[in-house]
C-alpha cells in the first residue's frame, strides 16, 4: 500500500528545502501546500512571533471517519548546520547528503512517513479515527518550539512523537527531566603582585566549591554535569567574578529536585567560605517521561510493531525530546526510533526500507487505536 518512489521523492524535496531551526519559512510554506492541497486544515500557531523566527508550529486536524478517540503524531521541521544547500542522493537504498551538509532526516523522515500514512488512508479508504499532527519549530534549540505551543488545542488522548535514534521498532518509555543551573562567584579584584591580600578571587572560590561538587553519573537515573567556566579579566588581577554553566537530569522529579538542592548548598557554602558571594539560578527545562509496559500508549505502539513485523524495544534516554514536552503538557507520549543514523553530522544517513518501515507504524498504530475503540 505504501508508494515507496513517493515517500522518496517527498523525503528529498523536503530535506533539499532548507529549515535551520528559526528559518523554517520555506519548509512551512511546502508543508501547508501538502495538507491545504489534501484538503486537510492546518493552523499555524504564534510561536514564529514569539521565538523572532519564520514559522510558528503547524497544527493539523484530520477528522476521523470513524468514531474514535483522537491521537497524536508530532515531528519537528527544523534542522541542526550545517543545513543550508543540503543535496541529497540515494545510492544502495540509502539516502545521504553529498557530505558538506547535514541530511536532515532528523526529523523530515517522521514528516514523510506522517504525510506518506495520511495518502494510504485517503486511496485505500481505510476506516480510522481523528488523528492529529503537530509539526514542531525549534526543537533543535532546545524544544523552544513546543515549549511555547498550547496543548490545550489538542484533543488527543495519546501521542507517539517520531524523533528518536534507533531502528524502527525502538520505544522510547522513559527520559529524564532536567534543570539548567548557573552558578556565579562574586569576588574583590586587586593587583596581583601587589596587594594580593585585598583581592577575593572568585576562581578560586569557585574552585574549591566545584572540587566538594557531584559530578558525572550520580546513580542509574541521575547524572550532573559542568559544562562551561568563564571568569577573571586579566592575568595579574585577582578575579572578581566567575560563573559556570552546568545541568542535573534524573528520571524522577524528587530525585532531580534533591540532587539540585545539593549541587545549589554546597557551592554556595563552599563560596562562602572563601569569603566570597555566591548565586545559582536554577531553570527547570523539561518533565520526565517514566511510562511503564502498561501504560496505553506504550501497548498500542507494540502491538503495532508486532502486527507489522518489528520487534518492539522499550527504552530510556539520557535526552529530552517533543515528547518531554508533550506528555509534560498532559497527554501520554513516547518517542518512537526512526532509523536515522549519524544526526548532527554530514555522515547522516536512512535507509529507504526503515523510512518506509516508519510510515508503516504510523499506519499500525492508527489501526491499533481503530481496534481499541
Ligand atoms: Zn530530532
């Protein structure tokens, strides 16, 4: 049933239209020509407007032809650079770019095989219930894109989001949730050479604070990190000021919120003991996703894998995705594998056969919730 030079072809078309997160006009453009020509609504919402960018997210309703609870499919349009002037070729049923250029099936293959299901529905005439698609802005960025979307226009009571690594058949149950935590040191500047004892010198501070501080894996759930330091002004002042960007995930909030308060109380008793201030921001970026085999959304999306042929794989993630945002905003989600390889790099690379594989499950698990109802 699915067409496979079609899915090709309208992969390609869409991975040489190029969409750096922020720059997603042209992308936009194209998609709302492919639903608005199907006959399909699509509402773009105000996050262009308020992310300065070219696009906001795309929402489209599919009215169901039969009674059924509604679900949603979500990707996102933007891509990581290099990602301008991408060609793409297929060679050996596998699609790539000429190599000075990302590919871009992160996440273009999860908009293909969404657009590729919504044609086999329409010329096979297969019975289903209302589905929508959200097509994301500024994922790369830090899920700026559906941070700022508004759930409530959902009606959807599960959501399967096509964006994670890992063969088709990949389930992502579980990711964490994560804080950003910046922590500056305030000092006293003096003359290095010749009044040192007047000065407090926040990188030291900071030093001896970072040295009494977690870091790395914490336990299984848990891991902490600092990333980035930056301090002083020259060699021969004693610095007055340095600050450090740094994170903590787990996958349980309480276990987030305690390792945080430790990271925060140590710095700032470690500071102060050095006779300098300390100051640590602390940003909640995004909610965990703890689902379990149970869980509805999770059966649907295996039975749909084994009705197909795949072998189901339910895993955890380091990372956060649209679908710690989704399910954060209330409406079960998982991520699911597409089979794309080598994301960020210009060695990205899909096979045909998973991009088809992946246009397969969205047809499955639409099928599956038919069944449920
Ligand atoms: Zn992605």
């Amino acid at each position: 049933m699915i067409n496979q030079q079609r899915i090709i072809d309208n992969f390609i078309t869409m991975v040489e239209i190029a969409s750096v997160s922020g720059k997603e006009g042209k992308i936009r453009d194209y998609l709302l020509g492919e639903f608005t020509g199907r006959g399909l609504q699509v509402l773009e919402d105000q996050t262009g407007d308020m992310l300065n960018g070219e696009s906001g997210n795309l929402l489209v309703k599919i009215p169901g032809i039969l009674e059924a609870e509604t679900i949603l499919f979500a990707a996102h349009m933007d891509t990581v650079e290099p990602g301008e002037g991408i060609e793409a070729s297929l060679a050996d049923g596998v699609i790539i770019s000429k190599g000075n250029t990302i590919l871009g099936s992160d996440d273009k293959a999860a908009i293909a095989a969404m657009i590729e299901a919504v044609d086999v529905l329409r010329e096979n005439k297969i019975p289903h219930g209302p589905l929508e698609l959200l097509i994301t802005v500024c994922e790369e960025q830090g899920l700026k894109g559906s941070k700022h979307f508004d759930f409530t226009r959902l009606d959807s009571v599960m959501a399967y989001v096509l964006d994670a690594g890992g063969d088709p058949g990949t389930i992502i149950t579980q990711s964490p949730c994560q804080n950003e935590i910046e922590y500056k040191v305030y000092g006293k500047p003096a003359h290095a050479g010749m009044n040192p004892e007047r000065g407090i010198n926040a990188i030291q501070a900071a030093a001896m604070a970072l040295a009494r501080m977690p870091c790395g894996r914490i336990d299984q759930d848990t891991t902490c990190n600092l990333g980035i330091i930056e301090g002083g002004t020259a060699r021969n002042i004693v610095a007055d000021y340095c600050h450090i960007k740094g994170e903590a995930r787990s996958l349980t909030r309480p276990r987030l919120d305690e390792i945080t308060e430790l990271l925060k109380d140590t710095f700032i008793d470690e500071v102060q003991k050095q006779g300098a201030r300390a100051e640590v921001d602390v940003k909640f970026l995004y909610s965990e996703v703890k689902l379990s085999p149970g869980d509805r959304v999770v059966k649907t999306a295996v039975r749909a894998m084994e009705s197909i042929g795949l072998i189901p794989s339910l895993e955890s993630t380091g990372g956060g995705s649209d679908a710690s945002i989704i399910h954060g905003g209330g409406i079960p989600c998982v991520n699911l594998g597409i089979g794309m390889n080598n994301v960020h790099t210009c060695a990205e690379y899909i096979k045909v056969e998973d991009l088809v594989k992946d246009a397969r499950i969205v047809l499955s698990i639409i099928r599956e919730v038919t069944k449920e109802d």
